[in-house]
C-alpha cells in the first residue's frame, strides 16, 4: 500500500509541476513560489490549526523541511531552464538517490538501517543504465 | 553546465532531506502540523527569495480568466504531496520511496506525453522499465508493508 501511494503522489507531483509552470509563465518565478506556498496554507490551515508545542526539545533543524524545499524550487528552476529536460531530471535523480542510499545504510535519522549490499548494488546499475536510457534516447 | 548540473544533483538531495526532516517533525507534532509548519516555512522562504530577488511581478498579458483556475491548484497539490510523504516516509526505505516516486513521474509523464501529442518515448520507456527492474531487485524479501520502520 505505502508502494502504491508513493507511486499515485509520483503521478500527482507531474501534473503539480504542469499546473505550476503555467503559474510561473504567468507571474513569473518568484511570484509564482509565493503563491503556490500560500494556497497551500489556505488549503491546510482548516486541517491543521491546532497549537504546537514548540519546547518539545526538538531539534531546531526538524522545522527546516519548508526551507529546504524552497531550495529545491529554486535550484531546480535555474536546472530545468537550462539543461535538457533529461539531463536535468537524470542529475536530479541522482542526488535524490545518493542522498536515499547515504540515509539508509548509515540509519540517518532514526530510519532502519538497509546495508548497500550485493541487492542493492545490482539494483543500482540498473537505475544507472535505466537512467542512461532515459538521457540518450528519450 | 557542470555547476548547473551540481546544482540539479543538490536539487535532488534536498528534495530527499526535506521530507525526511518533516516526517521527524511529525513524530513529535504530527502529520497534519508538520505540513503546515512545512507551509509556514516555506511560505516565508519564498516571500525572502521574492524580496531579496527584486520583487519582480510579471503582469499577465491577458486579464485571468476563469480558465486559468487550475494553474492555481498545484498548491493543494503541494499539500496533498508534502503530507503522503511525511506519512509514507517511516514506511518505506528511502531508496524504494524515491524510486516510486521517479517511476510515478515517469510514467504518467510519458502517459501524459502520448495523450497529448501522440508519440512515445522508447528510451524513458526502457529506461522505466529498467529502472522498474532495479526496484524490484532492490526490496528486502518478506518484509510487511504496513510496518513502521523506525530503528527503535
């Protein structure tokens, strides 16, 4: 089920990236971000307002999730307008797969630990070739 | 074009970090507060980037019409998004959460593509396929799916 999910949010965050371009032709980059952060707000205050209690003794950067997504956006804005759509994709995917990799074999976080073993090593080629694929053919 | 590239591999990494961080946050002040903290952050960072960029407005060239409402909906699609990820995060490696995730945009990209304009292409769809493989030989054998996955 979780497999399922994170498959159907793949195919959500495709249309997301189609719609939020359309905003961004329309008002321009930085506008754009703004306002895709503040309908979402709009969207989620009624669900979520509740009071939080800020002296759980958690760690300050648990609350930088937001903040980090941000960079995403801009990094990937200034990656996407000027690479291939492929070869930004590919780079993309691979720091995305680096950075799974490096948080499951070392625990980070509090995750179970998965060892890169001989599995992981084979499944990993085939993302390389795969991606390769995607690079120079598609 | 190799800092450019550099900066679409970091891309990567933060896209990874910041929903590893929210689903942390959630297990002190739950999935519904993190997504709003997630929102309430990142609405901030991007009214920063907005003023520290120039404020730039592009007015659009047409007035908005009632036709272009759906280009505002990506933010409830960013909602939808960031909460299935900080849920869905315990539950998952991150290295299959991450493979899903690409194969769920790659393939309605190319559904999406072939609607549209009628082609499609064999190198993403062999490279979904092989990348499809490459998960499938990845997942630890007899693992149930509903299992939090937290090392304590």
């Amino acid at each position: 089920m979780p497999e399922l999910l994170s498959l159907l949010s793949g195919v959500i965050i495709t249309i997301m990236n189609g719609v939020n371009a359309g905003l961004q032709s329309l008002f321009g980059d930085s506008v754009a971000v703004m306002l895709i952060h503040l309908v979402g707000l709009i969207c989620i205050i009624p669900f979520a307002w509740r009071k939080i209690d800020l002296h759980q003794g958690i760690p300050w950067y648990f609350w930088s999730g937001g903040l980090i997504g941000i960079l995403t956006i801009v990094f990937s804005n200034i990656a996407f307008s000027s690479l291939s759509m492929t070869l930004a994709t590919a780079a993309a995917l691979s720091g995305q797969t680096a950075t799974s990799l490096w948080i499951d074999t070392a625990g980070i976080l509090g995750s179970r630990k998965i060892p890169f073993d001989w599995r992981r090593i084979i499944s990993l080629i085939f993302i390389l070739a795969g991606t390769g694929a995607i690079v120079l053919w598609g | 074009m190799g800092m450019i590239l550099i900066l679409a591999f970091i891309s990567g990494v933060t896209t990874v970090l910041s929903r590893t961080l929210n689903a942390k946050l959630s297990e002190s002040i739950g999935s519904k507060s993190s997504t709003l903290v997630n929102y309430i952050v990142g609405f901030s960072g991007a009214l920063l980037f907005f003023l520290v960029t120039g404020a730039k407005i592009n007015h659009p060239a047409q007035p908005l019409t009632v036709r272009d409402l759906p280009y505002f909906s990506g933010g409830l699609l960013g909602v939808i998004v960031v909460f299935l990820a900080i849920l869905l995060v315990p539950r998952l490696p991150a290295y299959s959460m991450t493979l899903l995730l690409f194969l769920g945009q790659l393939f309605s990209g190319i559904a999406f593509d072939f609607f549209k304009t009628g082609t499609l292409s064999t190198g993403k769809l062999i490279g979904g396929i092989l990348i499809t493989i490459g998960l499938f030989i990845s997942n630890p054998p007899k693992r149930k799916s509903l299992d939090r996955q937290s090392a304590t």
